[in-house]
C-alpha cells in the first residue's frame, strides 16, 4: 500500500507514540521519522529521537499563521508552539485566518507580521499551492518558512514539520478494510474529507480511497466543506436524508463529533459509526465513551513544538532537520486506556494565546 508506513513495524509505532509526555516541560526525546530528501513524502524515512535546543541565544520574533481556530486540532498545535516558544525564550505571534476559505487574509496577516519585524513565520497553509509566491518573497528577504501540519508544495520553505495526510487518512480507511474486507459484510460509507482545495484534505481522500480499495466498503458519498462544527453538522444532516441506510461516517475531527449528538437524537448510534481521521479531544471523549470507533493521532501538539526549535535552530545557523513527523497510531475504543493525549491535546482547559513575549 502507497501510504503505508515503510520504516516502522506497527508495534514500533505504537511505543514511539505511547512515550515521551509532550505535556512536560522536558518533552523530549521524542520519536520521530525523518525524511530524506526533503519535502517528498515518497522520500525514504529514518527513525530518530528527537531533541530541541535547550534554549536561543536570542529572543527571535517568530511569526505563526493558522487557518483558524475553529476546533481544538488547532488549539493544541497553539499549546505546542507557544509552550515552545516560552520554553526556548523566543517571542511568537498568532494570527488566525478565520477559517479555509479566508486565503487573502492570510496571506495579509503574514505580511503584516512580517513589516511588524518577525525574524521566521511559521505556517500552517490554508492552500496547497496558494502561498507559494509569498514563500518566495520570504525566501528572498531570508527570512525562514517552516511549514506546519497542513504541507505546501512551495520549493523555497525551509522546513517543515508535518506528516502525511495521507497516511492519517489511510489509517482510517485501513481501519475499515479490517472490519470490511473483500468478500466479506459489505458496509456503507459516507466520507468527509475537509476543505475542498487544502493539500491535507485532498492527501487525506487519496490515502482513504485508495485504503479500502478492493473491500467490502461502498463509498456512497464524499461531502467537502469547510470544518467549523455548524458546516459539518449541516453535510451530515444533508447525507443522513440522502442516505438513510447508512453504515458508517468518516470523515475529519469536527465530522466526527458533530456525527455524535445528531445520531443520538435520530435514534442512529446502534445504526451508523463514526471514524474520524485525526485526533482532537472530542474525538477523545468520543472514544473513551464509546460513541467514536477510532482515529488516528499525529501528535499535533510535537508537531508544534518541532517547527519553532526548526525555526530557532535555522535562525541560528544550526543543525536542523529538513522535514520531520511523528510515527502514525491508530487509537480505537480497545487501546485508548493506554494512549498518551498530551501529544496531541492540549490540557483541558487550555485557552488560545495569540502572544508570548
């Protein structure tokens, strides 16, 4: 399979992910793949454990870009970068585009940050291809672009910290495969990949497509749109009276928890399950209850961590490397005891901070 992981047996990836607590003040080492060359996901992989920089030599300004800060994915990749941030003694500035469709705004948030004297902007892209020209206006003015969660195809970034979509979504279909395989119960599916056009997304549908090929899964529907809660309840709703014989909802974190309380109200939970195909701490709560089957985690909150030490190392001409993601693990109802949330949550009651000085 194409987005099968290729240097990791799946017992591996399962102690490199239950280890480390990025909770802590020390979160590291931590186990992570390398890729080489750079910037290819098809690149050869190598293991490594990770470890940052104890502190900067000085206080960089680092600019951070999200597309919004909708649902708690993204609020955990905040928790990351600014714990980071305050741990290595660097200023960081979060912006919030408002959501998928709002490009232009990032774009002039970035810009903004940039006249406003940011020495690196990390990014977490709203567009594939949509920022590339602004990377490369960056890249002129040396200033360091560290690409984080979603991937640019942009040649002039300078890192990034990011796993493949495609594996996170080839995890969930795999997932299904082993429930449904060929010649076996037939089920049927209703898929929720994201945002039409975001190079995560459209990583994402390619890697669950092409998991439950040749299965007993009959993909009925692939329903795009953007993933604030109210556009994803609303698809949902739109396909349970399309397809009243549902078997399954698949689709991104906030599909996943929106799923949750519309099947319950419909009399649906014993009916359709829901699979979401990354981890956010509804999915969590999803799971521990019962409600949610599984996910796959991409330890967001390491993820964040790693960009700003990728961007403080480049800053000051250090070793770094080019292209790093946590290993993939699938948590399902029979495992979540043994999972380690504070790679990819932030602890409850954590609030957004736009600021670290």
């Amino acid at each position: 399979m194409k987005y099968m992981l290729t240097a990791l047996t799946a017992s591996a990836a399962v102690a490199l992910v239950m280890s480390g607590s990025a909770n802590a003040a020390e979160w590291y080492p931590y186990s992570v793949e390398v890729w080489d060359p750079p910037f290819d996901m098809a690149s050869p992989r190598t293991s490594i454990d990770y470890t940052p920089l104890e502190a900067a030599a000085e206080k960089w300004d680092i600019c951070v870009s999200f597309p919004h800060m909708k649902d708690a994915y993204w609020l955990g990749v905040d928790y990351g970068v600014t714990e980071e941030a305050k741990r290595l003694g660097v200023k960081a500035n979060v912006v919030e585009a408002g959501g998928y469709t709002e490009l232009n705004n990032q774009v002039s948030q970035i810009e903004d940050c940039v006249s406003a004297g940011a020495d690196a902007v990390i990014i977490g892209a709203i567009s594939y291809d949509g920022l590339n020209n602004l990377v490369a206006e960056l890249a002129s003015k040396n200033i360091p672009v560290i690409d984080v969660i979603n991937g640019m195809s942009s040649d002039k970034l300078s890192a990034k910290s990011l796993v493949s979509f495609g594996e996170m979504g080839a995890k969930a279909g795999e997932f299904l495969a082993a429930e449904h395989p060929a010649g076996g119960e037939a089920a049927r599916v209703a898929w929720f990949p994201g945002p039409a056009g975001a190079g995560w997304v459209e990583a994402g549908n390619t890697g669950f497509q092409g998991a439950i090929e040749g299965s007993a899964i009959e993909l009925v529907d692939t329903k795009y749109g953007d993933t604030g809660k109210e556009a994803q309840a609303k698809l949902v709703e739109d396909t349970l009276e399309a397809y009243p014989d549902l078997d399954y909802i698949v689709g991104t974190a906030v599909t996943a928890e929106a799923a949750v309380p519309i099947l319950r109200a419909r009399g649906l939970t014993d009916q359709i399950k829901v699979v979401s195909y990354y981890y956010t701490p509804g999915v969590d709560r999803g799971i521990a209850r019962g409600q949610i089957l599984a996910a796959p985690t991409d330890s967001t909150v390491v993820q964040g961590r790693i960009a700003v030490d990728q961007a403080v190392r480049i800053l000051e001409g250090k070793e770094y490397s080019k292209h790093v993601g946590p290993a993939l693990y699938v948590v399902t109802q029979e495992n979540h005891g043994d999972f380690d949330a504070s790679s990819t949550l932030a602890p409850d009651g954590f609030r957004p901070v736009f600021s670290v000085e």
